[in-house]
C-alpha cells in the first residue's frame, strides 16, 4: 500500500524549496526591473568576465591619471595666484616713483617706499606659497620655504648700499648679489633648491622673479634717510628711476611667465577633459555588459509572482489534502 502522507509531505518539502527559490529570484528580479542592472553581475558576464577585467583596468589607470592630472592642475593654479600677487600695483609703483622724482617731494619718496615694501612683502609671502606640505617655489627642495623675511633682504640691499662709493659700485655689487650662481642671492638669501625635477615648477631664481625683487627692494629704500641717501642726490634719483623703469620690464617678464604657466594649465585641462571622455564611454561599455532590460526583468517578476501564488495555493491544497488522510 502506498503511504500517500508521505509523498504529501515530499511533494510539500519540495514545494517549500521552490518557493524560496521562487523568492530569491523574485527579490534579484525585482532590483533589476528598477535598476535596469544585473543583480549578480559575474553571473551576467559569464563569457565575458575577461573583457570586464580588462575594461575596470582601463578604468582605473584613467582615474590613476586624472589624480595625477589633479595635483598637477592644484600645484599650477597655486603657482599662477602666486604669481598674479606679486605682480599686482608693480604698474601703479613704477607710475609713483616717476611721479615722486618730478615732484621732487621727500613726502612723495616716502609714500613710493612705502608702497614698495608692502608690494615686496606680499611678493616673498606669495613665493612661500604650499601645496600641502610641498613649497612650490623651492624647486627640489621642497620641504623648505624658498624666501626669508622681507627685514632680511632688506638688511643685506643696505650693507650693499652702505659698502658702495657711488652709483656705479652700487650696480655692481648689486649684480654680484644677483648673480644666480655665486651670488648670495642664490646662495643665501633664497633657501631652495636651484634645480626642479618638476617640469611644471617655476623656482625663486626665475629671473623675472629675482629682478623683481630686486627692483621691489631698491624702491623700498627710497625714503629719505634710508640707505640710498648716501649717494648724492643726482646718483640716488638715477638709482629710483632706474629701478621704475626696470621694474615696468620685471612686470612684462612676470606676465610671460604667468603666460608659460597658463599653457601648462590649459594642457592639464585638456588631458582632463580627454580623460573624462575615455572614462565615460568605458563605463558605458562596462553597464552595457552588466545591463538588464527592464521591460523584460518586469515581464519576468510578473511570471515569478504569479508562479510564487500557484505554488503557495498548490501547498495549501496539499496541506489540506495531508489533514483528510490523517483524519481518515
């Protein structure tokens, strides 16, 4: 005789798998019906995981350079603020320290110095710009600030006015100081490196930077009372006005540089811009791989669900039928 409570209570056991199973596809179909993406993507792949390894590589390389590309943009925009500082009101002081020798006023020299040293202060902080922990101005020597205090470069501009006869031994120590391999400038005064392994790094030796300061620094001095008053008036107002006019080329030099330093910038813009464009169509390739057509995900969900109610009526049907046989 068969024993018909226990194939009830197989075909029951059986049922109550198919329904989890039922479930565990409804939940899975369910998610790509509103994500239209696979829920178990190496599934999906199946031929085609080789060809998904190698495009997430792609993808990650492209990331690896944008995040060089990013800190070579953030080092290039600090780099330019920089310079733009330093070069701002050099125009308006060359203007004033003309203006200061055809009036002749002591009042007027004084207002032009004083205008000099807050421009050569802003100058020098500006040079000891970071990014991070990175002095940008340094060259190699990037864990060091490039520049000294403005009173310290200021001090070494008048021992060299103080040591000069006149005009002309003024100018010459003045390029010895300057001078951008044995001067102490270089060697001294300016604290880092004088070489960059950096292609996109502009060094405090830059001579539109050192001229510059150079200039910054003899207008600062320009009050009456100061060193240059050492000189006879003729030899001190030829020192000024020098300085003016020489400043009007540092300021030229300095847009070019700020001109160089726009190309570099406008070159890591467009690898970026290049970058963003491979990414975007690796990752289409990439959710084309792993994608799953919503229309027929919901087709699916509606053909589960309905499969789901069928079989839990069916496990009714056969409880019941289970509970007659045992009444029997």
């Amino acid at each position: 005789m068969i024993n018909t409570s226990y194939f009830g209570s197989s075909i029951t056991s059986q049922l109550s798998r198919d329904i989890s199973n039922i479930r565990e596809r409804i939940e899975k179909t369910s998610s790509e019906a509103v994500t239209g993406k696979a829920a178990d993507p190496t599934a999906h792949l199946s031929g085609q995981i080789g060809k998904s390894m190698l495009t997430q590589q792609a993808v990650e390389a492209i990331d690896r350079d944008t995040s060089l590309l990013q800190l070579r943009e953030a080092r290039l925009d600090i780099t330019q603020q920089s310079l733009e500082r330093m070069q701002d009101n050099l125009a308006a002081i060359s203007v004033r320290a003309l203006d200061a020798l055809s009036a002749g006023s002591p009042v007027e020299r004084e207002a032009l110095a004083g205008d000099a040293r807050a421009q050569l202060d802003a100058a020098l902080i500006s040079l000891n710009a970071r990014h991070g922990e990175r002095f940008l101005f340094s060259g190699d020597a990037t864990d060091k600030a490039p520049f000294g205090s403005s009173e310290a470069f200021l001090e070494d501009l008048r021992a060299i006015a103080d040591a000069a006869s006149d005009k002309a031994d003024f100018d010459a120590r003045m390029d010895a100081y300057f001078d951008s391999e044995t001067g102490d400038f270089a060697n001294r005064f300016y604290r880092g490196s004088k070489t960059s392994s950096d292609g996109d790094a502009v060094t405090g030796l830059d001579p539109a930077i050192a001229s510059t300061l150079r200039n910054l620094g003899i207008l600062s001095m320009a009050k009456p009372g100061d060193a240059l008053d050492k000189f006879s008036t003729g030899q001190t107002l030829d020192i000024i006005s020098n300085s003016a006019d020489r400043l009007v080329q540092s300021d030229a030099d300095l847009t070019q540089l700020r001109a160089a330093t726009g190309i570099l910038q406008g070159r890591v813009a467009d690898g970026m811009k290049g970058l963003a464009q491979e990414r975007l169509v690796l990752n289409n390739l990439l959710e084309g791989m792993t994608a799953r057509d919503q229309y027929e995900a919901a087709s699916e969900l509606k053909s589960l669900e309905a499969s789901l109610e069928a079989s839990y009526m069916l496990t009714a049907r056969l409880s019941q039928l289970t509970l007659m046989n045992f009444l029997r």
